[in-house]
C-alpha cells in the first residue's frame, strides 16, 4: 500500500481500478473499430521487426525503439488493463478477507524442501 494513502483511500484507488479496467477492457474487446486498430499496429510491429537491421543512424534507431514500443503497448493494452484488474481484485481480496490472507514469514524462509533454512 502506498504510504501516502490511508487505508480507506487505497480501497478506494484499488475499487477504481477495478471499475475502470473493467469498462476499458469490455469496451474494447467489444469494438470492431479497435480491432480494426489492434490489426493495423499489429502490421506496424511487424513491419518495424522486419526493418530494424536496416538503420544505421543512431537517432532513427532511437526513433524505431521509442515507435516500436508504443506499438506493443498498443497492441497489449488489453492484456495489461486485464492484469490492473486481477491485481486490484486479488488486493481487494485481502483487503475484505484479512483473515484468509496469512503474511509471509519472511524471517524465517524455508528452502526448497520446506525446511526452515537460518538467517544469516
């Protein structure tokens, strides 16, 4: 939890992202104009894979990194609104269940055995 926020308030932030992500990711995964867009920079990725070797000077490389970047993250935008959402929810989870959810012990790691292994 971010120390600059209280409980109730990260709750909050936490019940927000869940509600956003939701809306963004039903939305789009129900617009064939975003479809429409995920072909065409998928197309763009492709194309920037099949070109890389061919730049040599050192600010159009910088260029194809910073495009090629942004069209990955358009392509993921789904995927990554559809992981905020299980981080919040599983957040939320502990949040609203604290007594299901057991902290780690993180003093006393065991090993890949299940033996407690000392700290040192």
């Amino acid at each position: 939890m971010p120390t600059d926020q209280s409980p109730q308030q990260h709750k909050e932030t936490l019940d927000n992202i869940e509600r956003r992500s939701g809306l963004v990711i039903s939305g789009l995964e129900n617009s064939s104009s975003w479809k429409l867009v995920l072909e065409d920079f998928g197309k763009e990725v492709k194309r920037l894979d099949d070109s890389w070797q061919y730049i040599y000077d050192e600010k159009q490389w910088y260029e194809w990194r910073v495009t090629k970047l942004a069209a990955i993250k358009v392509v993921n935008l789904i995927e990554d609104y559809k992981q905020d959402l299980d981080r919040a929810k599983e957040e939320l989870k502990i949040i609203n269940n604290p007594k299901t959810h057991i902290n780690k012990d993180v003093d006393a790691e065991g090993d890949e055995d299940g033996e407690e292994t000392p700290v040192r």
